[in-house]
C-alpha cells in the first residue's frame, strides 16, 4: 500500500526555520519525482517544489532561496528545510507523488506568527 506522512510542523515565529519530514512507504522515492504542495486557509493548493528522480531540483518563486528539498533513500523520507519563515507560508503542508498535489498524504500544520 503506497502511503506518505508528513511531520514536523509546528509555530514558529517569522524568520524562522523548520525541517518537514515525509515518510513513504509501498514505493521507492528516488525512482519517481516528488513534490511538496501546501494550502493556506481559504486557498488553494500551491505547488513550492519537486525532486526528480535523478536528483534535479526545482521550486515555485514563492519559495526560491529559503526552502531546500531533500531525500534520504535508505529511509525512503523526503525533506523540505524552510528557513526565514513569513507569516505568509502559514498553511498545511503536505508531499505528493505529483505536483497537484492529488496523491498527497494527511499533511503537517506550519504556522508562522509573533
């Protein structure tokens, strides 16, 4: 059974960093692309970045310069490093195995405030 869980969120003040972890299981990562989407309140999804399969990586311009995407094959996790937080990336998070985000997992809550 393909699954994926998110972890990691949590508050943090702006300026900020958090990693978000992203456990899979009944597939093997590095073998497809790989995306992170999130959705803030009352929005809809927004795709911030993807991995390929060879190790190619690519982000939204929202994102560019403060998120890192990475993976660890012998867990079978993706990452996502976001640093210098805003209020603005408040949303839940989430990995997916496409870039719309419709084969997401349950998503992790990042919210940003002082």
């Amino acid at each position: 059974e393909v699954q994926l869980v998110e972890s990691g969120g949590g508050s943090v003040e702006p300026g900020g960093s958090l990693t978000l972890s992203c456990a899979a299981s009944g597939f093997d990562i590095s073998s497809i692309a790989m995306s992170w989407v999130r959705q803030a309140p009352g929005k809809g999804l927004e795709w911030l970045t993807a991995m390929y399969k060879g190790g190619s990586t690519y982000y939204a311009d929202s994102v560019k310069g403060r998120f890192t995407v990475s993976r660890d094959n012998a867990k079978n996790t993706l990452y996502l490093q976001m640093n210098s937080l805003k209020t603005e990336d408040t949303a839940m998070y989430y990995c997916s195995r496409d870039r719309a985000g419709a084969t997401r997992g349950r998503g992790t809550q990042v919210t940003v405030s002082s």
